[in-house]
C-alpha cells in the first residue's frame, strides 16, 4: 500500500518534472498561471542541485539530474 502511494508520487514527480522542462522552451506557457505554480513547486526541488551543479553555458542539468535521482530511488527501492 505505502510502495504503491510512494511510486505514484514518484511517478507525479517524474511528470511534473517533464513538464516544467518542456515549458521551460515556450514562453506562452511560461507565463500561464499554472506554469507559475508549478515553477514554484519544481524549483524547491531544483535549488539545491543548481547550488551544486550552477547551469553551463545557459544549460540548466538539474531536471536531468533530478530525474536521475527519482529514478534511482523507484529502482533502490523497487517502486
């Protein structure tokens, strides 16, 4: 019960993740009220790794990193 809520939050994650990526590329979506919300939300997530990884030469690997992390912890704990 609690693996399966924790994947599906994971899973949640992972989505949102994508999404802000992607809109991160379409500035009609960047400036959308739900865009806003959930840039809010994935950069609580974000920070901490652009503080350790800062982005180069205007690329920002923090999604990727972060995805990797999520992925990492689904597969650890077999989620």
């Amino acid at each position: 019960m609690i693996k399966g809520i924790l994947s599906l939050l994971i899973n949640l994650l992972i989505v949102l993740v994508f999404l802000h990526a992607v809109g991160s590329w379409i500035p009609q979506v960047r400036e959308s009220k739900f865009y806003v919300s959930l840039d809010r939300f994935i950069s609580l997530l974000l920070d901490p790794i652009r503080r350790v990884i800062p982005p180069v030469s205007g690329l920002d690997f923090s999604p990727l990193v972060l995805l990797f992390i999520l992925y990492l912890i689904k597969h650890l704990f077999k989620l």
